[in-house]
C-alpha cells in the first residue's frame, strides 16, 4: 500500500508515519510513505506517483494552495485516491466531504481516530478490489495489495510474486493468478511473466524495461497487446481514458 503524506509541520508528520507504522504492523499490511512538505511540491512529483490514500493538511503557511485546492487538483489525476484532511480546525470539514474526503482528522491527532480513519480506508480498497488473498508455499495465508505487486514470474506450478515490500512464492499457475489481478493494472509480457504496468519504465519493441532497472522480453505474440495495454493504461492516468470503459 502506498501513501503520501503532506504536511508542512514536521511533528504532525512523525505523528502520522509512526501511526502508520503502528497500524500496519498490527493488521500485517506493508506501506510505503512518501512525505511532502507542500501543495506544490506535492504536484511536482504526483505525476510519477500513484497513492492509495493521501493525508492532506488544510492550511499551508508558505503556499497559496490550501489542502481543499489541493485536492481538486489531485482529483483531477487520481481519482482513486482516498484522501484523508488533518487540521486543527473544523471550518472546512464540510468542504472536504463535498470532494469526497473518506475522514477529517482533528489534531493533535488521537490514534483511535487515526485508525478510524484507516479502517475505512483499507475496506473501501477492498472493496474496490485492490487487494488479492494468497497462500504462500509451505506457510500461512497473505493479504496483498494489488499496486504494490511490481511482476510476477512462474516457473511450472510455483510462482514468485514480486513486490515493494518482499518476494513471495505461491502454488499457482500463471492462468489462476491472472484472473485474481486487476486487468486494467496488469498485462502478461510472455508465457512466465505479468508484468504491473506501474512499474514499467520504458517500453522498447521486444523487452520491457521496469523502474528497477529489470528487462523482461515481450513474447512475440504478445507484443502488439502489450503496447497497446500500456498506451490505454498511460491514457487512464492522463485523463484520456475513463477505465470503466476499457
């Protein structure tokens, strides 16, 4: 799971990265949190990044965007992003809902309203099917988030699921995980690799290259729906494309 935080006061920042990590170690969740100090900033880096939930602060004291304006500028790209406002205030907690924030945190933030918070987040992305239930080989069962899956390479009956947090093995074939992934997320590249269109840095005619420096060779039957599943994805993240239409 993937999250931002954006706040310009550092203590209320530890505050949230420490409920964070707190909330995930107790429900066995892996986060990645990016910190940003404003609106702009924020912007800057949002086209190479995708967040499952964003913590917004309201009032910015060095920017002229506050954290509702944000927000309609986030919306504008991410439009599955669930946003969470803290402030210390309550005057824009109607204004917040209205661009469909999930909660309004009040500081100093009280971890049980945090985790409030977080529940209905993590449901909600469960419901929107982020997420996919595995058995590891010879070990217990695993919750893991779809977004956070960066490839995935089978070798006969086993599969090893490539992630942020760790790699995972799994007796499946390519054809059972396959139909447990997002397709608008994922794309098969050849007979032992699916491949998160997340993680894709370039694509050349006959490999893809991943963020991580990685290439994995296109089958050639495949490479024609490939490009064409990465133009469409590229699309969704511009605004082009509605998903819903794919």
């Amino acid at each position: 799971m993937k999250i931002a935080i954006c706040e310009d006061v550092s203590k209320d920042e530890v505050i949230l990265r420490s409920y964070l990590s707190r909330y995930a170690a107790a429900h066995g969740l892996c986060v990645i949190i990016d910190g940003y100090n404003g609106p702009e900033e924020f912007l800057l880096a949002q086209p190479q990044n995708y967040y499952d939930i964003i913590f917004l602060n309201i009032f910015f004291t060095e920017s002229h965007l506050n954290g509702i304006e944000l927000a309609v500028e986030i919306r504008d790209k991410q439009v599955m992003s669930l946003l969470v406002f803290v402030s210390d205030s309550t005057d824009y907690a109607y204004e917040s809902y209205d661009i469909g924030a999930v909660h309004y945190l009040l500081k100093p933030i009280a971890f049980t309203g945090f985790s409030k918070a977080m529940n209905r987040c993590v449901n909600l992305l469960e419901d929107y099917g982020h997420t996919i239930y595995i058995k590891l080989a010879g070990g217990p069962q695993l919750k893991l988030w779809q977004r956070d899956i960066m490839y995935i390479e089978s070798f006969d009956r086993i599969a090893v699921i490539h992630t942020q947090g760790g790699t995972y093995q799994v007796y499946l074939r390519m054809k059972e995980l396959s139909s447990m992934l997002d397709p608008i997320l994922f794309v098969r590249v050849q007979r032992s690799y699916i491949v998160n269109l997340r993680f894709i840095q370039n694509l050349k005619s006959n490999f893809v290259v991943l963020k991580n420096g990685m290439q994995i060779s296109l089958g050639r039957s495949l490479r024609d729906s490939v490009k064409k599943k990465y133009q469409e994805y590229l699309q969704i993240l511009s605004g082009q494309i509605d998903p819903t239409a794919i």
